[in-house]
C-alpha cells in the first residue's frame, strides 16, 4: 500500500471558479477524480486522502495529526496563500517524518513579488510549480518515484 495524504489550503476549493486564466476551468473534485485515474496507472495499490482548508489552524491540525500517522507514507501539500505568511504550517510541517511534496498550479516565480517569499517551502523535500491540474499527479509521482523502499 502507499498511502498518501493532499492537503490544500484556502481558496483551492473555490477552483473552477477563480482566476481560470491562472488555474484553469477545472474544478477540485475534477483534479482529484483525475488525479486518482492517472495515477492508478502508475501506482498499484495506491490509497489518497484529500483534505482541504481555508483556516490556516484546521491545516496545521491535520499535519500534526499526519505526523504520527504511520501508516503514511507521504504528504503533498499546497498550502496556497499561506505558503507566502504562515510560520505556523512551516513549523508544523518539520514534524513530518516521510517526504512533503509541496505544488502550486501556477508557477509564482512568474507572479506579484508578495509571492516570492515562500515560508513553507522552507521545510518540504520537493516543491512543484506551474503544473496546473496535474500538479497533484507529478507531486504524488515525485513521492513515489524517490521512495525508500
Ligand atoms: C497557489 C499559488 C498561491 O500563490 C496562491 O495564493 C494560491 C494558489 C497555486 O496553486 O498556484 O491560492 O498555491
């Protein structure tokens, strides 16, 4: 079994609807049946949990909960606008014992400057951008492909 967990932050549910030029017309629901199609050709025995957020604790209590989840054997995180304020979900996501990989759909090195600084990014192993609705395939591939064993 591999098991993974992808959390997203606030406003990710709002894709579909928001900003289409930047993240595109799909909506969360459709990433992740998407998402779960493409990989299962990749992966066998694969299991993914989705949890998503606005509230920046609700995430921090849902790392800390996956930290001493053993049974994990991997986190995906895009922690959308808190990944350029919170020191919270940075200091929550060295808790981790197995490998973070974070994703953004835009690639915000293009973006606003505010985005440049990236707090969380600070304390994961990978960070994916600009891979829109594919971002959560290549981030769980990049957990998958640099596993242990
Ligand atoms: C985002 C990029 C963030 O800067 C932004 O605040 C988001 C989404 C992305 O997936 O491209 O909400 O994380």
């Amino acid at each position: 079994m591999f098991k993974i967990l992808i959390i997203n932050g606030p406003n990710i549910n709002m894709l579909g609807k928001r900003e289409k030029d930047i993240y595109g017309g799909h909506t969360l629901q459709e990433i992740q049946d998407s998402t779960k199609k493409v990989l299962s050709e990749y992966i066998d025995h694969l299991e993914i949990e989705w949890f998503q957020s606005n509230i920046e604790g609700e995430i921090i209590n849902e790392i800390q909960k996956a930290s001493s989840n053993n049974k994990l054997n991997g986190l995906v995180i895009n922690p959308a606008a808190y990944t350029h304020t919170s020191v919270g979900i940075h200091d929550a996501l060295k808790l981790m014992k197995v490998p973070v990989c974070e994703v953004h759909l835009s690639n915000t090195f293009q973006r606003e400057d505010f985005r440049k600084e990236r707090i969380t990014s600070r304390s994961v192993n990978f960070a994916l951008e600009g891979l829109g609705k594919n971002a959560y395939i290549n981030g769980v591939l990049a957990l998958w492909i640099n596993r242990e064993n």
